[in-house]
C-alpha cells in the first residue's frame, strides 16, 4: 500500500504561495495498482479526488478538502521505442527528470517551455506550452496515455484506443481521471542555438511575422515603461556547425546574477516604492546584452525562475497579436500601473485538442506578471482581461484568470466534445474541486 497521511493539518501550498488547501487525505502511490487503492477508498469514504503535481500552476487547479493524490513518487522512465522515438514515463516525473533520461536516449522534446520543474502529467493537464509558429504545446507531443477512471479502472487511450477520451483527456484539468503514464513523442536530441537580442519595441512589433517565421521559436519580453524588448531566437544548429556554449562565468552571472538576484532585488524595490518602478525598469533594460550560444535543446528552452511572481496569460488569434500588445500598454498607462515584470509574448501552432488555447487556430500567447506580494496585480489582471477576452481570448488554465464555464464554453469550438467525454468518465463529480467547478461546470 502507498503511503497515506490521514493527517488533517498537512497543507498544501503552490509554488507562488497564493493556493493552499488542507485535505483530508494525501496519498502517495507508487504504482498504478495504489492509484486504483486510494481513488477506491477516496470513492467509499464520499472524498472528491485531486491530483497535485508539481504545484507550478497559479490557478486553484490542484486544491481540495479530500483525497490529494501525489504522484512524486511515480517518477520512473518506464520504456524506450527507439525505433518511433518515442518514451513513456511515469505521470509523476518531473519535465528536468525526463528531458535528461530522453538525452541519455539520445532523444528530446521538440519543444518546452520556460521552466522544467513541472510534472510531466501536470505540465499537459493545464496546457502548458513554449514557443513556435510550426510547434505546438506539450500535450501536442503526447501520443499516449494511461489513467484510472473514476470507477477505478485502468485505461488505455491514443489516436488509435479511444480517441475522443484521448483528445479530450490531454488538457483536462484533473477532471477526467488520474493519469498514470505517458507516452511523448520526441525527436533526436538536437542542439540549439540561441540569440538573444535587445531590440526597439516598435521595430519587433512591425516585423512580428517575419521574427515568428523565420525562426522556429521566436519570443520576446517587453519592459513596460520602456521602448525596449528583449528577443528570443532558438533554432536547431545546422549540423556540421560547431556548438559555442557560454563560459559558465558569463552564463552564472547572466543567468543567476542579473536574471535572479539582481532583476529580484529590483522587483522588491519596486513593491516598496513602486514611483521608482519606471526608472528601475529603464535601468534594467540598459544592461540587457545581446549574446549568441548554443546549448542541449532542454537547457536553452528552460531556465531557473528564482524570483516568485503570480501571473495570467491569454492566448490570442495569432492575427491579433499587436492590438492585445497595445491594449495591454493602454491599460497599465490609462490604470496608472507601476510593472516591474515584463510582458512575454509567445507563439504556437493551432492544434486539434479540445481545451487547449490554441485549438483549431495558429495563436499568440501575451503573459502578464506581477511580482509576488505586489498589491494591485489583479487590478491590472483584469483590466487586461477586459481587453483580451473579446478578441477571442483564451486564459491559461494554470494560469490566474476571473472566467468562468458560462462564457468559456463560447471560447472553445469542442467544448460540447469535452463535457460529453467528461459525463462518461465521470458522471458522479468525484473529480471536481471548486475550480474545476468554476471553469469547466459542475
Ligand atoms: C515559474 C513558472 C513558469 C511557468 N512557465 C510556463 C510556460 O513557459 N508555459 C506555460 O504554458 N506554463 C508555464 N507555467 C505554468 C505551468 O506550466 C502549469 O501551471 C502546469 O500545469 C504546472 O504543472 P505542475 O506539475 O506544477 O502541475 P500542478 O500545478 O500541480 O497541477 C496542474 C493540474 O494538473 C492536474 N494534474 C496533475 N497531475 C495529474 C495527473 N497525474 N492526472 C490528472 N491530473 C493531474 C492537477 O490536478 C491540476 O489540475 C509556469 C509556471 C510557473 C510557476
């Protein structure tokens, strides 16, 4: 049996400290056998079930008062198809853990976001996603999954078995069962290139398509009170060329010291007196460099993120992308805003899965953040929802957002194609908390 804690005072808190919850129950199983144990005794003891995974998401998407089901403990790489190049693993296992057992596979993700710390099955639940005109989020590179119902069964589903739980059931929030394995489509392991450059806002927003399509992921971070923005280029190194990593010096000090430490201390001065935010952002951004290095795709695509922070973000039409920019600058100069945190601005490939923000349309993603304990961030959260949301936005669903099921379900094509796979997979409610009521309906 896994371990179980019936301690009601064990709580549970996210990774930016604004979600917490006491459940009655935490379990920790270790294999699918022990998921099936605890959802049974979940189901018999009147618990509704929540899985957590590595608590990276801002939303409400993990909390519960009944059974927490940790899956840290389900970490193991469970087989390699070399011949299709893809893995399955263990939904527990962190993105750090399976980026660094698919290159000993001498095999990657074609595409992440911008930190590894998530849980492979909580990273796709809430669709998580990096950047890339021809790529799309990570539950795209899923081809396989298997999860316990909430009748306790085990299943099976790919394009092939079940494939309207299989569309449905990558980007569910939690709310259709418990995910046990998951099978990743990769690629060869490859090396990227990275170029980082400074750049006039003005001129990125006027050459955007051209960025986004001639690189094969492209984004940019803009300084609010600032013309300035920062470019993200990475593409695959041509082979035969010669990689050119960054002197661990250069790369400690860029990474750790200006990215972390000091962009930290900047952010907490500017929450003690946020008049001065404005001047420390134009400060900052002078000692932005460009720099060009290459480097194992896993590591170029992520970065530590030290510096805690809550966040919202909204996929747009990728036709949009630069009125959502502007209405985002209207709102923090027309509110008065002081915004340490730049904006990022990504891009993905439209995909068919029904509750990813970018399905059935090419999007752009526009992420606005706040710095941790900053009084005001939803003010400014919602004053961009306000912009965003008619202009056919779609919040992040780990991500801090006011919506709810009502005018959501507006927003998504195959929202009716995910509720009819949610009635069969779990008619009783035992997967819902109340954010899951919120966003997806009771
Ligand atoms: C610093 C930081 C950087 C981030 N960067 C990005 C980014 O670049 N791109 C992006 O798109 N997002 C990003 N995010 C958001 C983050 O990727 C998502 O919120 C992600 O879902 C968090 O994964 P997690 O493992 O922490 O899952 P949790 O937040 O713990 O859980 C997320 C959801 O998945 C469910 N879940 C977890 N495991 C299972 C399972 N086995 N079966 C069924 N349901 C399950 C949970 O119940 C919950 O509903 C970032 C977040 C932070 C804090």
């Amino acid at each position: 049996m896994g371990a179980r804690a019936g301690n009601a005072t064990t709580s549970w808190r996210n990774w930016a400290g604004n979600q917490i919850c006491t459940p009655a129950v935490v379990e920790r199983p270790r294999d699918t056998e022990e998921v099936v144990a605890a959802l049974k005794r979940a189901v018999a003891a009147g618990q509704h079930l929540r899985v957590q995974g590595a608590g990276h998401s801002f939303t409400a998407a993990v909390p519960t008062d009944g059974c927490l089901v940790d899956l840290r403990a389900m970490n193991r790489l469970l087989e390699v198809d070399h011949r299709h190049r893809r893995a399955t693993v263990q939904a527990g296992m962190s993105l750090r853990e399976l980026n660094r057992q698919l290159w000993l596979a001498g095999l990657a993700m074609s595409n992440l976001g911008d930190i590894d710390a998530q849980t492979v099955a909580g990273a796709i639940s809430t669709g998580t996603h990096g950047t890339g005109e021809n790529f799309g989020g990570l539950a795209t590179q899923v081809v396989g999954l298997e999860m316990v119902t909430a009748e306790g069964a085990v299943v099976r589903c790919s394009a092939q078995e079940r494939p309207e739980l299989f569309a449905a059931a990558r980007i569910a929030l939690g709310a259709l069962g418990v995910i046990t394995s998951v099978t990743v489509q990769c690629e060869t392991a490859f090396v990227l290139r990275a170029r980082e450059a400074v750049m006039p806002l003005g001129d990125v927003v006027a050459d955007l398509d051209g960025l986004a399509s001639r690189n094969e992921h492209f984004e940019f971070y803009w300084f609010p009170h600032t013309e300035t923005a920062l470019v993200k280029q990475n593409n695959r190194l041509p082979p035969g060329e010669a990689p050119a990593p960054l002197k661990p010096a250069r790369a400690f000090f860029d990474d750790e010291v200006l990215a972390n430490a000091a962009f930290g201390a900047v952010c907490e001065i500017g929450r003690r007196a946020p008049p001065l935010v404005p001047a420390l952002s134009r400060r900052v951004t002078r000692l932005l460099g460009s720099r060009t290095y290459t480097g194992p795709s896993y590591r170029v695509f992520t970065s530590r993120r030290r510096v805690r922070f809550v966040e919202m973000e909204y996929s747009v039409p990728r036709a949009a992308t630069g009125d959502a920019l502007r209405a985002i600058r209207t709102v923090i100069e027309r509110e008065g805003l002081r915004v340490s945190f730049p904006v990022e601005v990504r891009v993905a490939k439209g995909d068919d899965i029904p509750l990813s923000t970018a399905s059935g349309r090419d999007s752009a993603y526009l992420a606005v953040h706040m710095y941790r304990g900053t009084p005001g961030y939803e003010r400014y959260f919602r004053a961009v929802e306000r912009e965003l949301a008619p202009m056919e936005g779609r919040p992040h669903w780990g991500k801090l957002h006011y919506r709810s099921a009502a005018d959501l379900a507006g927003a998504y094509r195959r929202w009716d194609e995910f509720q009819a796979v949610r009635r069969t997979m779990d008619p009783a409610g035992v997967f819902l908390n109340d954010y899951v009521r919120r966003v997806l309906g009771g």
